[in-house]
C-alpha cells in the first residue's frame, strides 16, 4: 500500500510557486490555510491534562472544606469574653497579648510624664533673658579687657596653669606613696 500524498489542510502556509514572482516577493505572497487538525496523540496528552487538574481540584476542594472545619471547631471554643477555653497555646498568646497592653499604658504614662517635663521647661522668656545676662556679662568683660589691655589676665591665667600643674604633680606623688605604703 503506497502511503497518500499529504493533505494541504495539513500545511499551514504554502509558497506561491508561480516563476514569473522573483523568490523575494514569493516570500510575501504565503498563503495561510485553516487551522492544523490535531492528531489523536495531542488530544489524548490534552484530556490526560485535563483529568489531572480536576484532580488536583478535588484534593484542594477537600483541604479547604477541612480547614473550614477546624476553624470551626476553634470558634467554638472560644467563650463569651473572646478567650479561649483551656491551657493551650492560645493561653499563652493571650498571656503575650497582655503583656504588651501593659506595656503600652506603661508607655501612655511615660510619655504623658515626658510631655509634663517638657511643659515645665524654659520657656522663651526665660531663655530671652539669660540672652540678656549673657550679653551685658560679655559687654562688661570687653570693657575690661579694653580697660586693662589684656596683658595683666594673661599672666595671671598662666600663673594659675604653673600652680595647677604643681598641684597635679602633687597629688600623683601622694598617690604614689600611699600606693606603696600599706
């Protein structure tokens, strides 16, 4: 038996062989036919597929209508005032839970002490006239520096420095002898 000539249903495009057509303009002139038929090996893979998914659908289907169930049964569980009966896990979640609620009104009256601290802090006028202080305080210094030339403090301040540094030298040999004697 000869096998037969393929079918042009089978062929999704075909080239125009007419010679007159240069091969460059042939390219465009394909002609598309109708959709391919599917053999039996494609459909069959298909409907394999498919029963596998419905499947998997129903074992889905299953665990959710099983959680649903034991979602159920926890609620039931639970008494009037949101708690839940009996020492499991969830009494010590409800433990964590109230501890951070104490912690929270912990925090509420902290920061309501903080807010009265910063209540009691200085105000702006308070600050305008340490301004003030400081200000007639820096004037009257420049008028003794102008008064005085300056020359007086600076020797006064690197006597206090000579005797500072003796008094330091002072008291690490104290500290020395009384290190060493018992």
């Amino acid at each position: 038996m000869t096998p037969d000539p393929p079918d042009p249903a089978d062929r999704r495009t075909e080239v125009n062989p007419s010679p007159s057509v240069p091969p460059r303009e042939r390219e465009r002139e394909r002609v598309t036919t109708g959709p391919a038929v599917a053999d039996a090996a494609s459909v069959h893979a298909l409907a394999d597929t498919v029963r596998s998914l419905r499947t998997a659908l129903v074992v889905l289907a299953v665990l959710t209508v099983g959680a649903l169930a034991l979602g159920a049964v926890a609620l039931s569980k639970t008494g009037d005032d949101g708690t839940v009966s009996g020492g499991g896990p969830d009494a010590a979640s409800n433990d964590r839970v109230s501890r951070v609620v104490k912690q929270v009104k912990d925090l509420r009256s902290d920061s309501g002490k903080l807010q009265d601290a910063v209540d009691g802090a200085a105000k702006d006028s308070d600050l305008q006239s340490l301004r003030d202080t400081v200000s007639k305080l820096d004037d009257r210094v420049s008028k003794l520096d102008s008064s005085s030339g300056g020359g007086d403090q600076k020797a006064a301040v690197d006597a206090l420095d000579g005797r500072i540094g003796k008094l330091e030298q002072q008291v690490q040999a104290l500290e020395q002898s009384s290190a060493a004697s018992p």
